[in-house]
C-alpha cells in the first residue's frame, strides 16, 4: 500500500522541522565558538582552569580569566538540587500512580504543575526574602550554596515528577495485571516491576531536570550571594556560570566579554553531555 499524499506531507513536514530545530542548535554552537575565539586564543583553555582568580577586565596578560569557581559553584549546586529533587519526585509519581485516590492524585498533580508554571523570578525572590534570613539565622551570610540548592531542588520537582510519573502510567497493565496474579503487594510489584519498565523515563526526567538546574539563572544570581570563589561548606557564597554571564555581560568588553562567552560555549558542552547521556540510557535500556 503506497502512503497516503498526507503522510508524505506530514514526514515532510516533520522533516524539515527537525532540521530547522537542529539548524539553530548548530548556528547557537557556532555563534558561541566565534565569540569564545578572541579569549582562547589570547587567553588560551589552559588559563580558565588553573588561573588563580576571576578578574579579567585587566585584559589577557595581566587579567586573571579563571572559571573554576564558576564551575564549582554551577556542578555542586545542580548535583545537590537534583539529590534533593529526585526521591521527592519519584515518591511523588509513585503517590499519584499508585496510592492516591483519583480526585486527591489529580488535585496534588495540579500543585505539581503549578509549581511548574511559576517564574522563576519568584522562585528567586522567596527565596531572598524568606530562604536566605532563615539560613542567616542559623548561619551566616544566608545567601549561600544552600539556599541555591533549596531553591533549585523546588524548581525540577516537578520536571523530575511529573516525567516520572508519566514514565510509570506508560508501563503496560499486563505486566502489573501478571505480578497481581502472582500474589505480590503492591511495594514489590512497584519495586520488581513497575520501576524496571519505567526505568529509561525516570532516568530522562533526572537528566533533564539537571539540565534545568544547570541552565537556571535568576532564581540562583538572586540567592546565592555571587561571589567567585570556590566553596568550603554549604553555607558559603557561590556564583554560577550563568549568573556570572547576566551579572557582567552588560559592561564586558574585548577579553572580558568574549570569556564570557567562554562561559556559555562550556555551558553548552555540558547541556550536550547530559542530552547525550540522556539518549545512551534510552537506547540502552530499550536493548536491554
């Protein structure tokens, strides 16, 4: 049977989709290296790693062009939210899935999609007036690594549960249906069946929840205090990639400017990463 002149239609229209959405991804990446160039070759990779400090508006020989604790900050901030975010948000699929009645499942999904909806100024602003003096009044400054951390582990719960939970309602009702007819509870058929076969979505939800944490800006520059240096605790001050790029991008010229976008070309290398890990557990789990 020869395709219907719709599906053509339609193949071709998916087609050229794709292609324009990978187009500018491309275009994104190479506007970010043409930009990094004057730095990198100025500068030089090796400098924005083993320099001591960030102060590079004295230009490359004597300015000191260091990402480190940018870096520092950006990882242990996303790694510490997505620790936080992930048990909530599986707990939370597997509430709504499973042990919730239909009306409160739906009514709890709502908030979880609510939470989704915010701004993330919002985000930021709670917690620079409510957040950060609690931490200050256990330990100061209060704008710290931790209220980062809180504050961004708010913001992917829902990405982490609400995929997640999608991932678990995907799984098919035979293999549920198969571990009822064997006597199992429903803890061990959640645990030996249900989290398996819904193991490749969760494992996406996390990943793509990283990458929000990674990405975030205002709700991290409003909350963390910003300053460039690497921490020694939780309650110590931070500042994150992409704050540091809203924080100076607007007075940054020659060198300067272009090590920022230094800054964005390897928070593009990391989002990359993270999608093509994201895409090896999918394919990886489906041969499984």
């Amino acid at each position: 049977m020869y395709p219907l002149p719709t599906d053509a239609i339609l193949r071709k229209t998916l087609r050229t989709t794709a292609a324009v959405a990978g187009g500018v991804m491309l275009l994104i990446f190479a506007f970010l290296a043409i930009e990094s160039l004057p730095a990198l070759r100025s500068v030089g990779f090796a400098r924005f790693f083993t320099d001591p400090s960030w102060h590079p508006a004295g230009g490359a020989q004597v300015g000191r062009f260091s990402l480190t604790p940018m870096l520092v900050g950006t990882l242990t901030a996303a790694v510490g939210a997505v620790l936080l975010a992930t048990p909530l948000g599986i707990a939370s699929a597997l509430f709504c899935a499973f042990y919730a009645p239909p009306r409160a499942g739906a009514a709890y999904r709502g908030l979880i999609e609510l939470l989704a909806g915010i701004p993330s100024v919002i985000y930021g602003f709670w917690g620079l007036v409510v957040l950060a003096p609690l931490i200050r009044h256990w330990q100061p400054p209060g704008q710290s690594l931790l209220a980062g951390v809180l504050i961004l582990s708010v913001m992917i719960l829902p990405t982490v549960a609400l995929l997640a939970e999608s991932s678990l309602r995907s799984v098919p009702r035979a293999y549920l249906q198969g571990a009822a007819a064997l006597g199992l509870s429903r803890w061990a058929t959640i645990r030996g069946v249900a989290l398996p076969a819904a193991r490749s979505g969760i494992v996406a939800a996390i990943l793509l929840a990283t990458g929000r944490a990674l990405g975030e800006t205002m709700a991290v520059l409003m909350v963390t205090g910003n300053v460039a240096r690497v921490p020694g605790s939780v309650f110590d001050p931070i500042r994150t990639l992409t704050a540091n790029i809203a924080l100076e991008l607007g007075y940054a010229l020659d060198h300067h400017r272009s090590a920022l976008f230094v800054s964005g070309l390897l928070l593009m290398v990391m989002t990359v990463i993270i999608v093509i890990a994201a895409a090896w557990s999918g394919r990886r789990h489906e041969h499984a």
